[in-house]
C-alpha cells in the first residue's frame, strides 16, 4: 500500500518509481510481434548466415587490434547472433536500467510541484492510483514499441553498453542479410566488414575501461537535464510541436527542437564523444585493406550510397528520431579520426582514451588541429 500523503517539504512523495512509467516487458513484447521478420531464407542460409556471422565476429578480433592497436581483453564475452525480436529485447532491458534514473527525477518533480500546488491550496496531495499508472506504462510501452520495431529493421551490429548488466556485442542476422542482398556485394566480405566496425566499438569500451561509465553517466546526466521542468512542459510541447515542420523540411535537427540552449551545449559535448567512436569504428573498419577484405573499397562505396538513398518516409523518420545527426557523426568522426592521425600517427591519436578530458570538444571535432593542439602541445 502507498504511505500517507506527504505533509513536510522532507517528507517522501511516496513509493513511485519514474521506471513504472514504461511497462519496458509489454513494450518488448509488442515491438517484437510489430516488426517484421526479416527477407526470406531457407534453413540452410539462417543456419550459414549465422555461422558466418559468429565466424567473422572471431576473424575481426586481430585486424582491429593491429589496426587501432587496441585489445579486447581475455575474458571478453563472446558476440551474439540475434533476431529483430532478440535485439529489441536487449535494448529494452538497456533502455530501462539508463532511464530509470532519469525517469525517477521526473517523478519527483512532477510529485513535489503538485505537492506544492496542494499544500498552497491547502489540500492534500492525491495518491496515484495503481490502475492509471499500469494503464499510462502500457500506453508509453506500446509508443516505445512502434518506434523499437521500426528501428530494429535498421540495425546491422551494436555494441551493448548494458547498464544493468554485462555489456556484448549483437549481430542482427536478418538486417546483415537485407542489406547484402540489396547492395549486391560479396557476402563472406560484407560481413567481415561489418564486424569489424562493430568490433571496433568493443575494443574501444574493453581496452579503455572508463569509458562506459563515464558514457552511461553523462547520457544520463543529459536526460535529467533536457526534462523540462512540470510547469515548462506545455510551454516546451508548443515549442517542439511549432518547430516539427523545419525538422520534417531537414532545416532542423530533432535535438535542437527539444533543448534549450544551454542544453544543446552540454548534448554536444555528448554528440562530440558519439562522433568520435562512430568516426573511428568507420575508419579502422575502411583501413583493414583489400588483404583482409578483398571487396572493401567496392563495399564502401555501395553502403554509402544506401546511406543517401533512403526513400521519402525513411528519411523522414530518421529525421523525427533524430538519425540524420546520427549519419553525420559517421562523417564527421571519421574525419577528425584521420586527420589526427595524419598528423600524429595511430599512437598518437590514441591519446584520445586517455581520459574523460582527452576526449574531443564540440568544437575540436571540426577543427583536428585544435585538439592536436590541446592534446599534445
């Protein structure tokens, strides 16, 4: 049962937690009957697709390691081969457990203005029922859901910071073999490729052992701060929603719609360090050479041009979720990754993972030279 409605500024609000405001089992759940399954394949190709994915998650271990001259330590798990449904399950549980700091702070802003608003009307503070909570986590769930479902029709490999647990690397099978077939390259080469950038995201949250937290902890510390306020949030809505056709147009970005100023300033600090790993998997993942994979430049050049081509309502949704910036991240990391080590060499970039304060700067990621500066003096 709820405790007594709170009558003291110290007292509590009561047992709420901000992680009930998503029903995450039931979003799982919806997102993964919403998605489609994937192209069509006999048994035999799911079963060599699977054996060749978890094949070249093993070869791309020592080509990364040489090329960014970084390892993944002993003990590493293993990469895992999954479905859409089994990617959408993961990111799930990793999406609960990194937002439910935040949420936990919205609830209890939400809960001490409305105490306040009750205290000066001289009323009491209502509980929350049970009932409505359930049915409002259902209703965000079956939000997540639609958005998870279409997202997970996208994604070739991630890297699982898992908050809650133990971080790994994920291979979405169906997507892997979507995109070989569309593009029209060599299948034992495509994959190959794509491990080795997902492989690279590994080696770099392994062998730079602050990395991940330091990661979880500024995403979360960005979330508590991009909430509005509750007396902001109709304010903030009307402001968003204004702001909705120049992001549907692309003459806006979705993150630049929903924070302030000071927000976005901090969201690029978050962006620079995102553009840096998507920037250096992409580049260490072209750098293997035709020796490894024979058909890398041919696999480049193709996957590029799908990157571009996406069709009028793809490219809008990337645009609402914010994808677009991600796509610039590939390009504008890589570019700063190889500028630097043009001038300082592998090893000399490596400073990069030094610590949180090596890391780029907003503004250096556009300007190599200005790290390099900072950096190395």
């Amino acid at each position: 049962m709820s405790e007594q409605p709170a009558t003291t500024d110290d007292a509590p609000l009561d047992d709420v937690r901000g992680s009930a405001l998503v029903d995450w089992e039931f979003a799982a759940a919806a997102a993964a009957r919403l998605a489609p399954p994937g192209p069509r394949a006999s048994r035999r190709e799911i079963t060599d697709l699977v054996t060749d994915l978890r094949s070249a998650a093993a070869r791309a271990v020592d080509p990364v390691a040489t090329t960014a001259r970084l390892s993944t330590p002993p003990g590493t798990p293993e990469a895992l081969v999954v479905d859409r449904a089994g990617w959408i399950r993961a990111n799930c549980a990793s999406m609960d457990a990194m937002l439910a700091p935040v949420l936990d702070e919205v609830v209890r802003r939400k809960r001490a203005a409305d105490r306040d608003r009750a205290q000066r009307a001289g009323r009491e503070l209502p509980d929350l029922g049970a009932t409505s909570q359930a049915i409002s986590a259902k209703v965000t769930g079956t939000e997540v859901a639609g958005l998870l479902s279409w997202i997970s029709t996208k994604v070739l490999g991630q890297y699982d910071l898992a908050p809650q647990g133990t971080p790994g690397l994920m291979f979405v099978a169906p997507n892997i073999l979507a995109a070989e077939r569309e593009l029209g390259v060599d299948p034992t080469d495509f994959r190959l490729w794509v491990a080795m950038h997902e492989e690279t995201h590994r080696v770099q949250f392994t062998a730079v052992p602050w990395l991940r937290e330091h990661l979880i902890e500024r995403a979360r510390s960005m979330g508590t701060r991009i909430m509005p306020e509750p007396e902001d949030l109709g304010q903030r809505l009307r402001e968003i929603v204004g702001a909705l056709p120049d992001v549907v147009r692309g003459e806006a970005d979705i993150t630049q719609v929903v924070a302030t100023p000071e927000q976005r300033e901090k969201l690029a600090e978050v962006t620079a360090v995102m553009s840096l790993l998507e920037g250096h998997a992409d580049v260490v993942m072209d750098e293997v050479g035709p020796s490894v994979i024979p058909s890398v430049a041919e696999i480049r050049r193709r996957f590029t041009q799908r990157r571009k081509g996406a069709g009028n309502v793809d490219k809008l949704l990337r645009r609402l979720l914010g994808m677009e910036a991600k796509m610039r991240q590939y390009k504008d990391g890589a570019i700063f990754v190889r500028a630097v080590q043009d001038q300082v060499g592998v090893e000399g970039f490596n400073r990069v993972w030094t610590s949180p304060q090596t890391l780029p700067r907003p503004t250096e990621i556009a300007d190599p030279q200005a790290w390099v500066a900072r950096v190395h003096g």
